[in-house]
C-alpha cells in the first residue's frame, strides 16, 4: 500500500464542537488552517462519547464494543477514585501507532489516551498517580518512555501545576515543539485538553471555554511553525479533530443510591462498600448497570422493576433504557445488563450516599466536584457532533464530507501513512485523499 505522506501529525482538542466552527473561523490560526484543509464540520462521536474508548477509537477504526475500552474508568465499586483504561494491553487489536511502528516509522504520543506502556518511541502517557502512596513523575516515568520525559520534564516541567489547565497543555504544547524540532517523528499524536476541561467546571458556552478557544488556536500556531522551523511543511500533513462534545447539565442523578436503598449495595459504618449485586458505572451523559453474578436473577428482576418504575415517573433525568444486547448494536458494552441515558440537563454519577437527584451549584460543584457540562452522550443527541480538518501532503485540498464518523479516522489516518488497521468498523474516506 503506497504510503501518502512522510509525517502525520494529528492534534485532538478534547471536545472541540462542530458548534465551534463559527467562533473558529474568527481565530486567525484555525481560519488560515481550515481554509486551506479537507474537512468534515459534522463527525458523529461513538457510545459512549467519553475521552478514552473515543481515543481509542480514533487509533482503531472500531467501536468500543471490539477495541473493548468501554468507558474511561473500571468497575471498582466503592474506591474513591478508581482506575482508567490507561495501559495499552487493555486495547483489543492493532492500532494506529503499532502499524506506524511495524512500518518503521518513528512514534510519539504526548498525553494521548491508553497508550501507558505502548511500544512508541517517544511516549508521554496520560496517566495519574491515582493513589496516595503514589508519586505522579514516577508514574508516569515507569508507563512511557523515561528519559525523553525527563529531557521534557528537565525543560518545560516548571510549566506544570499537576494536571491543572491550562498549565498542564502549555507543557504539552512545548513538549510538542521541543518533538517536532528534534525527532521528527513519522507519527505523532498530541492531545490538549484544555478546553475540556474548562467547559466541565464552568459550561460549554463560558467565558472559559472561549479562552480555552484562543489558546489553542495560539498553540495550533506555534505547532505549525514549528512544523515548518523543522523542515517537514511539504513532507507532513496534519489533522485537528475532536472526540466528542459537551452539554449543559444542571442536576446528577445517582442510581447507587437507590441500589443501596433496596440492598443491592450494602456498606459498612464507616461507608465502605462491603458487598454488591448491582452497580451504576457512570460514562456521565450515560452509564452503565453491572451485576455481580450474572446469573443473580432475583437481582435481575430487583434491577428491572426499579428502572421500569423510573422510566414511568418520568422527571428523574433517565431518558432511555436499553439492555446490554441493545447497547453492544450501538457499539457499547454488550455485558452490561443495561445502558442508560440521561435526558438533557442530567448526568450519572457513581456516588453511594447522599440523595438519589442532586443540584450543581457552585456548593456542590467544589465539595463534591459535580460538573456543569459533560458528555458521554448518545451521539443521536442534537448538536452534539464534533469535527476533522486534514491538510497537506496527501490530502485533496477544499474537500467538505458532509458526514462522517469517528470510526472512520483510523481507517483514514492509516491509509495516509500507507498501513492497514485491518477489518475495521470504519471506512477510509477516499474522498480526502491524493490518488
């Protein structure tokens, strides 16, 4: 298979919106670049639209339910901040840098999702030092490549203040440059998630979220010039794309709650999870219900009635109930016994105490960290798609897809670096593309 182009660098803007594309256009570093790319302003995210299973989808060309990253974080019952999806020996199947990588290319990844111990030259991981005897320069020394990061963390670690934003993708950004300057990978994939988070604690349309905005179109600069500063503007190309997008939400409901209250879920005086049958594994926007035993059929009927009884009252923030069958048709995880989606407005989360529909305000949004926008959404949600523009060596210039999916990046990306992910859920989007 010809190879298209000689570097691919491909930039994620953790939920940057097709809703975005106005404000865009107004940015004089995303104008200059969509004006000159093939772009899709209408990319249907996957189910469930958190951070991980749509990086990974990205890489793969497939649904969670077949590169089996299902959600962000594990079932853990009970743990106060459980485990991610971080390592790469949790991804099913080939990806995007490992073809990369066979092909002979050199690879780096700068906080690019479940890439902790992937075999990438130049690897960066995104993963916390999520226990208190743990230290997060250790961490992530031991899970990626060592001494590139401490040649990053040697220059550009006074940027950082932990992973608080946008301290945290300034690092990134000139841990980014720094790459491009002195490694010039065949593959590199960088992920900035300021804007994310800016829109969680403050609201997709805030004043925050619009600075966020213009950072990132200041950082998309300093990449491209840097691009050009190495000698790589005619050999690359370079794709900015999005994984999902946000909505307002303004209540949480926490379905734990209403498992413990019928003995599904039973703790200690202290408040610690010492048994359970059943348990609501939060994706925000939707979540999933587990059970313990599968073959627990009076919890089965416990789950079944209470979730039926929800959905006829109505005004609980439950949108939709499906079953696991159901949910693996649209990609998610078949072996939960139900998937849940919350109306506009309402997220889940995984809490075990307190009332089972709480408000967020400032109060509870700094005690007990509840957010004012989120997704993890349907991608049937209305004005909730995200975005792909593509630029230089390889791509057709001025080419609009109207609609396309996020599992058709992988494809895509892949058949530019001349690889094949194998049989994917996604296509190659010819259209883009040189002859």
């Amino acid at each position: 298979m010809a190879r298209l182009t000689d570097h691919l660098f491909v930039i994620s803007f953790d939920c940057l919106a097709t809703l975005d594309v106005p404000f865009l256009m107004e940015l004089p570093n995303f104008r200059a670049f969509i004006e000159k790319s093939s772009f899709c302003k209408g990319v249907e995210t996957i189910y469930p639209s958190v951070t991980y299973p749509c990086h990974t989808t990205i890489v793969t060309g497939n649904f969670p339910n077949k590169h089996r990253i299902i959600n962000n974080k594990m079932v853990q019952p009970g743990c106060p901040s459980p485990d991610w999806y971080w390592h790469r020996h949790h991804i099913k199947g080939t990806t995007l840098y490992d073809e990369a990588k066979k092909a002979g290319m050199s690879t780096a990844a700068l906080l690019w999702p479940v890439t902790a111990k992937a075999n990438i030259d130049y690897n960066l991981p995104e993963i916390f030092s999520n226990r208190r005897w743990k230290h997060q320069i250790p961490v992530s020394l031991m899970n990626g490549t060592a001494l590139y990061q401490l040649e990053l963390n040697n220059k550009f670690g006074h940027l950082r203040r932990g992973i608080s934003q946008p301290y945290l993708d300034d690092f990134v950004l000139e841990s980014t440059v720094h790459t491009i300057l002195t490694k010039k990978p065949g593959l590199m994939l960088t992920h900035l998630v300021d804007l994310d988070s800016m829109r969680h604690y403050h609201g997709f349309s805030s004043e925050q979220a619009h600075a966020a905005l213009h950072r990132h179109d200041e950082r998309l600069g300093r990449i491209l010039t840097a691009i050009k500063e190495a000698g790589l503007e005619d050999k690359s190309t370079v794709v900015l794309l999005g994984d999902h997008s946000q909505l307002d939400e303004s209540k949480v409901i926490k379905l734990n709650v209403l498992f413990r209250e019928h003995g599904l879920i039973k703790l200690s005086a202290s408040g610690k999870v010492t048994e359970w049958k059943a348990f609501c594994n939060s994706c925000d926007g939707s979540a999933y219900v587990y059970l313990k035993n599968e073959g627990d059929k009076e919890t089965k009927k416990i789950v079944a009635s209470l979730l039926e009884r929800l959905l006829k009252e109505g005004s609980n923030g439950i949108e939709a109930v499906i079953t696991g069958d159901e949910a693996a048709l649209r990609g998610a995880d078949g072996k939960a016994l139900y998937m849940l989606e919350a109306e506009r407005g309402f997220y889940f989360e995984e809490a075990i105490e307190g009332n089972f529909i709480e408000d967020v305000t400032e109060e509870t949004a700094r005690e007990k960290n509840y957010t004012f926008a989120c997704h993890g959404y349907s991608p049937t949600k209305e004005d909730y798609k995200t975005v792909f523009f593509a630029a230089g060596k390889g791509i057709r210039p001025g080419i609009e897809i109207p609609a396309m999916r996020l599992v058709d990046e992988g494809p895509t990306l892949a058949r530019l670096l001349g690889v094949s992910l194998g049989d994917t859920d996604g296509r190659v989007i010819e259209e883009l593309l040189m002859d």
